[in-house]
C-alpha cells in the first residue's frame, strides 16, 4: 500500500512541448509518449470538444470537414493556441497516468532559448492547468546537450545546434551555461513551406504539408552526383483544379531549401564568431553536434561540415535528445538548479 501511494506522487515528467511532436519522458520509465502535437476540435451548438489528439487527430489534418478543425496549437516552437495546448497536455498526462486523478507531477518542460517573458508566463500557466504541482523550464539547446550526452558541466566549449520543428537552437555551453545563444524561428516546418511553395511556382501544383514532408525526407539535401534522383508526387493542379501527377528532381528540392539552410549556417557562424577564443579553440577538436527532427535531413552534416571547416555530428536518437536531457535534470537536484530558467 504505501508502494502504492508513493508510486502516486513520485511521477515526474519532462516534456519536449514541440512544434511538430510533443514528447514526455517519465522519471524512472522513460520516454512514454511521441505524438505529433495537433488536436481536433469539433464545433457544434453545445461550443466545442477534443475529438482526437496526437496521432488520430494529425491523420485528419486537411481532411475535416467544415465543423471539425485540426489545430496545431505550437507554432515557432511557442504556445500560439493556449486553450487547445492545455487540452493537449492534459490528455498526454491523463494518459500517462492512466487518468489517476490524485497525480500533481513536477514538470519540467524544453522551451526555445529566444523565448520572451509572456512566452514563459504561458508555457507554465498551461502546465499548471494540465495539472503540475511544480513547474520548471529548460532552455532547449542546454536540453538537448545534455540529452546528447555532451559534458555540459566541464569547463570547454560544447556546441549544439538544434534544429526542431519551429526554430533551431543554436548555443556553446560551458561550466552548465550557456555562453553564446541563438535562437532562429525556423526549422522542419519552414522547410516544407518552401517545398510547398516551390511546387506551386514552377508546376502550379498545390501539395499538402505531408506531402512535402515525405519529399524532404526521401530526397535530403541532394549532392551534385545524387541531384539526379526522382520522386512522383500528387497533388492538385491550380489551373484546372484537377488531381494530377508530377515527377521532381532531388536538385530541385536542394535548390527549394537553399533559403532556410543559408540562414540556419549564417546563425551558426555568428555564434561562432562571437565565441570567446578558448572555447572556440575547443570546437576545432570536439567540434558541432546536431539535434533535432531536422538533423535528420540528408546530408544537412555534410553542408554544416563544409561551411564550418569543423567536425559535425549528429547525436545517437537527435529527436529525443531534449526530452531525455530535460528527464535527466528532473532526477538531479543540483543539476536542476543550475541549468533550468530562473522564475
């Protein structure tokens, strides 16, 4: 019985709130959740309820009709749709404490680095409502480091560039601070728009966000002798209005994403710059490690390699590095204090 109790209130989360994917990691279990953060709400008479979310409810994005909506309440990497957001996490923690209403878990949740106060201010009202006793935020980037298994608390130069589905965080870490930061709004998200928008300039064809996806996915960041690689898409032609069928070239996709890739190198170089030498020096061995969904776009190492002249890898599992480093602090007292955000 008393196992039973104490199992009750020892039930920490830490959650990667993400733009494309909301993660929870359970103290003691592990990760237990990795959703797609989208909720459908239908509307009718009586106001409006959740009919689906994570997986079920991101299967209907596009698809809905009329009185149902598909919402993606994260947007850049911040709470854009606080109501809906807060109806998400609930469900994500219900679930994971098998709807136990007693259960007032300590959170600790990743946010962006560039996060202003009122971004703050909403991310742990939103978990307070979801049902938190305490409430810590950690800046993603020093998540990920730890996630990544950087030694974060040593007093050398570690960079980390993470690269989510709203922004990309990129910081140096040093004696477990962060010494250079940058945080830039784009990331998996800004990739596809590209891609969407390029498919409707040259073919006047409109593609949905997923089709986009799988063309990022399957064709990457092509090298000169892979850009002749192929993909059929389908999609709906602007002109006719009519569903039709195209082939693109991997070079295509390479030149489409050549906006958001120079700008994510160009944040890259300016935390570089202003790094002050001794930690620099540090990168030129133990060099840039990538996190995030967005690290797993083909050959995105590769380019970062060849700008940067240093060693870039990418971590061990990139999508959940936060997750599991936010999971870490959770069971660490002192860690906790020195790297989660003052209130």
């Amino acid at each position: 019985m008393i196992n039973y109790i104490l199992g009750l209130f020892s039930n920490d989360l830490a959650i990667d709130l993400g733009t494309a994917s909301t993660l929870i990691y359970v103290k003691g279990k592990g990760i237990v959740t990795n959703e797609p953060s989208v909720v459908a709400i239908k509307k009718d008479g009586k106001g409006r309820r959740v009919l689906a979310v994570g997986t079920e409810a991101k299967a209907m994005l596009g698809k809905t009709p009329g009185n149902i909506l598909a919402i993606r309440p994260l947007k850049d990497g911040v709470i854009a749709d606080f109501e809906t957001t807060e109806e998400m996490l609930k469900y994500f923690i219900a679930k994971v404490h098998n709807r136990r209403l007693l259960v007032r878990p300590r959170i600790i949740v990743g946010v962006p680095s560039g996060i202003t106060q009122v971004e703050k201010r909403a991310v742990k009202e939103t978990a307070y409502s979801a049902g938190a006793s305490e409430v810590y935020l950690i800046e993603e980037p020093m998540a990920a480091a730890i996630g990544a298994g950087l030694p974060i608390t040593e007093p050398s130069g570690n960079m980390i560039v993470d690269i989510g589905g709203g922004t990309c965080e990129i910081a140096v870490i040093s004696l477990a601070g962060v010494v250079r930061s940058k945080s830039i709004r784009i990331g998996g998200d800004r990739f596809d728009e590209v891609i969407v928008q390029y498919i409707k300039r040259k073919y006047n064809l409109s593609i949905g966000s997923s089709i986009a996806e799988t063309i990022k996915m399957t064709l990457g960041l092509t090298t000169p002798e892979e850009e002749h690689r192929t993909i059929e898409i389908k999609g709906s032609n602007l002109v006719t209005g009519i569903p039709a069928t195209i082939t693109i070239e991997a070079g295509e996709i390479r030149e489409a994403l050549n906006e958001p890739i120079n700008a994510i190198i160009e944040a890259v170089k300016q935390v570089l710059e202003t790094t002050p030498p001794e930690l620099a020096a540090d990168m030129v061995d133990k060099g840039v490690v990538l996190a995030g969904g967005g690290s797993l776009l083909k050959n995105i190492d590769v380019i970062l390699r060849d700008e940067t002249k240093l060693p870039v890898t990418i971590a061990e599992d990139p999508l959940t590095c936060v997750v599991k480093g936010a999971g870490k602090v959770l069971g660490e007292m002192k860690l906790l204090k020195e790297v989660t955000i003052p209130s």
